[in-house]
C-alpha cells in the first residue's frame, strides 16, 4: 500500500527557480503528488514544524530561513515513500551527499538545503497534519 511523506521544496531552491526540476525528479522516481501548495510561512510557523529541533544552535537560523520566501508544500505517495524520498534527497549536507541526489544538484549549505522529507512514520503523520487539512487530502 502507498506511504505518504510530508516534503518542502525550501525557499533557496524556489528562489533560485528549481522548482519545476526538482518535481520533476520526484515524479520520475514514481512518486504520486498527492496535494501541493506554494505559500510563504511565518517564523512562528516554521518553529511549530521544526519544534523537534527547538534549542539547538541552528535553531534560529533555520526558521528565519524557511520563513523567508515562499515554499512549495507536498504530500508525496509511494510504496516506501519515506525512506525512498530521503535516499533521493541525499545527506543533509550536500557536501556529503552522492551523485544524482537532489541536494547534491541543487543544495547550497547545511542549511539552505532545497529539500525536506519526513524521517518516519510518526513525524510524516505529524507533518502532513500541520500543513494539509483533511479535505486537502482526498
Ligand atoms: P531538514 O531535513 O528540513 O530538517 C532539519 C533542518 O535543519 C535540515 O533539513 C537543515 O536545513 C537544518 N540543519 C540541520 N543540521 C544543521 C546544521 N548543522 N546547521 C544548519 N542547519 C542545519
């Protein structure tokens, strides 16, 4: 049965207009677009998603640069949809990440990253319900 993701294409990578290739990507490595929306967010909300994170020194840094520009939202489907979008994401860090992943094409730093995806079940159930309402889902 499909896995459902929750993923960000982060403000560096719309800034720098690689939005369309970087869907691109996901669709062919068969991934369904469930439900898409572009929108800039507050750093209030940026801290509400990432509360995980609250306390650590890139903290601040972080949701000051998601709230920075506008951001394209997804829900992405797929067999193994979680652990399939983080391999074709690549390392956090782009400098560690392998050939043909999205960050080592269109990443800058640690930080401006161009992508997120969900790392379990858990926290993608959480991240698509902060994000989507219900009826955004059928
Ligand atoms: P993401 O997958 O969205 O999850 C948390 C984000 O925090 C991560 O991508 C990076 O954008 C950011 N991040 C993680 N580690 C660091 C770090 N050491 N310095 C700056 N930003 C980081």
């Amino acid at each position: 049965m499909a896995q459902r993701t929750l993923s960000i294409v982060k403000p560096d990578a719309v800034r720098k207009g690689f939005t369309g290739a970087i869907l691109a990507e996901i669709e062919k490595a068969g991934f369904r677009i469930g439900a898409i929306k572009k929108q800039s967010i507050s750093k209030e909300q940026a801290q509400g998603f990432y509360q995980v994170h609250a306390g650590k020194p890139f903290f601040d840094g972080l949701t000051t640069f998601m709230s920075s520009g506008p951001l394209v939202l997804m829900v992405l489907e797929k067999e193994n949809a979680i652990a399939d979008l983080r391999k074709l994401m690549g390392a956090t860090n782009p400098a560690n990440a392998e050939e043909g992943t999205i960050r080592k094409r269109f990443a800058g730093s640690v930080q401006e990253n161009a992508i997120h995806g969900s790392d379990a079940e858990d926290t993608a159930a959480f991240e698509i319900g902060y994000w989507f309402a219900g009826y955004e889902l059928i």
